[in-house]
C-alpha cells in the first residue's frame, strides 16, 4: 500500500486534505517531478503542467469521491514517479500538448486516491482545496528546483533528480518502502 493512503491524525476539511500529499513519498515526488519537468522544458510548460495537474487531480477526486470504480490506483501513483521522474532524467522534451497529457493522466490516479478516502468527517470541498494546495506548494518547490537548468552544473543536478524520483517510484512499484 502506498504510504499516503490510509487517513489517520486530523480529520476534517482543509487542514486533512492539505496534510494528505504532504505524508506520503508517492505524492510528493510526483508533484515535485511536475515542476522539475515544467521548469526543465520552460516557459510556458513550467507553469502550465502545474496548473493541469491540480485541475484534472480535482477530476480525479470528484471520480474517487463518488465511489466510481477506477483499477490500478496505487500502480498509476507509483508509475507517475517512474515516468516523470523518467522524463526529467533523460531530458525529455515533447510538444506541451503531450507533456500536458502525460501529467494529467496521472493526475487522475493522484486525484481518485485522495477522493477515495475522503474522511468521513472532511467536507469533499475544504478537502479539496487543501489537497489542492498542498498540491500547488509541491509544484513551486519542483519549479524552484528545477530552476537550476539555467546552469550546466544546475542541469546535471536537475537530471540526477529526475532519477531519484525515477528510483522511488520504482521502489513503490514493487513495494520495497
């Protein structure tokens, strides 16, 4: 089971859903990655991947909320850090519609998994906007990094982050943390 997944400490609303992302690995490396790849690939991807993956992880919510069936949630979670973190590695570069696509196909399973388990406590809507913002504040750290492209030394540094996120989505994957 992937490490944010199982809602324990505050229930209720925004400070639930803000704390949500924050507590698990998978989350964080995946939202971080979005920035590092927008900045990576530049204007205007840095600053449109960020606000594509939060608007279709709200689809993805809403989906998880109502209880629509959706398979391989933890697998999708796990391989956002495997292909993003890929993307950034190898420096990857594609038209903005498709690094768009990429994100927000996983921002689906992001989205479903913190909607799924909604507390029963939490309003679906303070939830949201605090997940949302968590979200958000990952991203500008992934930008802030990923600002270090400027450079060649900021590049290799950039890069061999993309490969660590690369790495622990793989260790989720194949559930080794």
């Amino acid at each position: 089971n992937v490490s944010a997944h199982s809602e324990t400490g505050v229930v209720g609303g925004v400070a639930s859903g803000f704390m949500h992302p924050l507590r698990g690995l998978d989350h964080i490396v995946a939202m971080v990655a979005v920035g590092l790849w927008g900045a990576f690939l530049g204007a205007p991807a840095m600053w449109v991947l960020p606000v594509i993956f939060p608007m279709v992880m709200a689809v993805g919510g809403a989906i998880g909320i109502l209880g629509i069936p959706l398979p391989g949630i933890e697998t999708g979670i796990a391989l956002s850090g495997v292909i993003l973190g890929s993307m950034v590695l190898f420096a990857v570069q594609p038209p903005l519609w498709i690094a768009g696509s990429i994100v927000g196909f996983f921002a689906i399973f992001h989205g479903y998994a913190h909607g799924a388990e909604l507390p029963n406590a939490a309003n679906a809507i303070t939830y949201a906007v605090g997940f949302v913002t968590a979200t958000g504040m990952l991203h500008l750290g992934g930008i802030s990094l990923g600002l270090l492209v400027r450079w060649p030394w900021g590049r290799l540094t950039v890069r061999a982050g993309g490969a660590m996120i690369a790495l622990t989505g793989f260790a989720f994957l194949f559930h080794l943390i």
